[in-house]
C-alpha cells in the first residue's frame, strides 16, 4: 500500500532523515521504532504532506505522492493521529470529530460515521458536548483517533498513541489498534514503548541515524536485547 524509497528530508541546514526506505503492506500494522529525536514524526509528518521531502518516493496505491500538500494526502486516505494528541482543546469533542471530516462532503456520511466513532467509544459520547481540553489523556487520545477516522483513511499513522498514558489506558490503546485493524485498516504506529509495539504489529522498523537500522517481525523485538540496547539505548 504504501512504499518509502530513499526519502531525504533536511530542517534548513540540518539532514534529519538520510535515506529512509520501508514498506506498510495493506492490510498489516508496522511498528517505527527510533531513540528521541531520532526522526519518527519527521516521518510521519512527510506522509502526511506537512513537511516536503528533499529526494525520494513516497508511492501509495501505486502513486507518488511525495511533496503533495497535506489536503491532498488525506483525500487519497493518510491520516495521523499525531503525536501529543493534538484535540482543539476549546472545542467540543462533538466538534473535534466534525472537523476531521473537513475534506468531505458527504454531510449524512458524516453524521453516520460521527455516531460509529461514539459507538467505538462509549465513553466520549457520554462527553460529547463537552470541551476536549478538559478530558483526561486517554478520553482526549480517544478524540484525537476518533478525528483521524472521520476522514475515513486507508491508512492511519499513529504517533506515539500510548505515551503519557496509564497502565490500564495503555491497554484500552491496544485493544482500539487491535480493533481498528481487524476492522481492515492498515495502520504504521511509531512507538517508544517497544511492548505496545510487539503486541500489536506484525513488522517492526527501527530508525537511527537518519535511516532504517533494523527490520524484522515485531513480536520477536520484545526478546531482542541486541534490538534494544544498540538502537533503542536500553
Ligand atoms: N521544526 C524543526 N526545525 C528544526 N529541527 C527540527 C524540527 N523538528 C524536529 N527537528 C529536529 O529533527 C530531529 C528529529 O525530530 P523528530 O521530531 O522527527 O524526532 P522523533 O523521533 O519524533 O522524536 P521523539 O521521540 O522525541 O518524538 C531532532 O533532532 C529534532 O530536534
Ligand atoms: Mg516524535
């Protein structure tokens, strides 16, 4: 579905991503792993067209999409939920998933879906009146995923959807990926919590120094102390 090929993308003078190659295939959820500041949401941000990329490809469903705006990466279904959840903190959760359906037309498709998002997530649709900014983290990243499915994507980027999150809302995290996917939907979650990440994907992708350090199965990186420490610093 989706397939990365030599991308550069520099911040002024400063190469942040040297040669990053992967691919999603349709249908499965790949994990990107990287250390802090390794480049992971630079990624993300140049699939959804918020950031240009200097050189390479970006193909999705056999086109190249590379450097088109961020209106047009949503139309043809690349969506993120970014990272630090993003909701519009003054606005209604009502509001919130209204307007990830901005690039749609379709207003009863729109007020159909709005009421899906509530049955996926009982528990915002009991807050739907209320302002976004005072729900927890979990109720706002359920918002912020919940706003990206409204654009009815192909695939969702996920940004670090478990960081700040407790235990057992980490959990409800995992389940919603899990759900989602089952559901049909190809998803790449960038994670730093390498067990969410070995729990929910099939492949797994490691970044460092501005390329791609590591590919192999997800699941196996749990017990890859070598994945771990050389890549991960821990
Ligand atoms: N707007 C910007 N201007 C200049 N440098 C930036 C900008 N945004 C990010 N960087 C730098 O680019 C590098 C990669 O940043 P990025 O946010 O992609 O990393 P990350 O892997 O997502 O990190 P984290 O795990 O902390 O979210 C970092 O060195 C960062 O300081
Ligand atoms: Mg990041």
């Amino acid at each position: 579905m989706l397939e990365v090929r030599h991308l550069k993308v520099w911040y002024g003078v400063t190469e942040v991503l040297r040669d990053v190659s992967f691919e999603v295939p349709e249908g499965r959820i790949v994990a990107l792993l990287g250390g802090n500041g390794s480049g992971k949401t630079t990624i993300i941000n140049t699939l959804s067209g918020l950031l240009r990329p200097r050189a390479g490809d970006i193909v999705f469903d056999g086109a190249d999409v590379a450097g088109r705006p961020s209106d047009h990466m949503v139309k043809v279904g690349i969506v993120q939920v970014p990272q630090g959840r993003e909701v519009f903190a003054s606005m209604t959760v009502h509001e919130n998933l209204e307007l990830g359906a901005a690039t749609r037309r379709d207003r009863a498709g729109i007020r159909a879906d709005v009421e899906r998002m509530y049955e996926l997530f009982p528990h915002i649709a009991n807050r739907r009146g209320q302002r976004a900014g005072s729900l927890s983290g979990g109720e706002q990243q359920q918002v912020a995923i919940g706003r990206a499915l409204m654009a009815r994507p192909k695939l969702l980027l996920m940004d670090e959807p478990s960081v700040g999150l407790s235990p057992i809302i980490v959990d409800m995290v995992v389940e919603t990926v899990r759900e989602l996917h089952a559901r049909g939907l190809t998803i790449l979650i960038v994670e730093q919590n390498v067990g969410v990440a070995a729990a929910v994907a099939q492949d797994a992708f490691v970044l460092k120094d501005g390329a791609i350090a590591f590919t192999g199965d997800a699941p196996g990186l749990i017990d890859n102390p070598e994945v771990l420490s050389s890549y991960l610093g821990r």
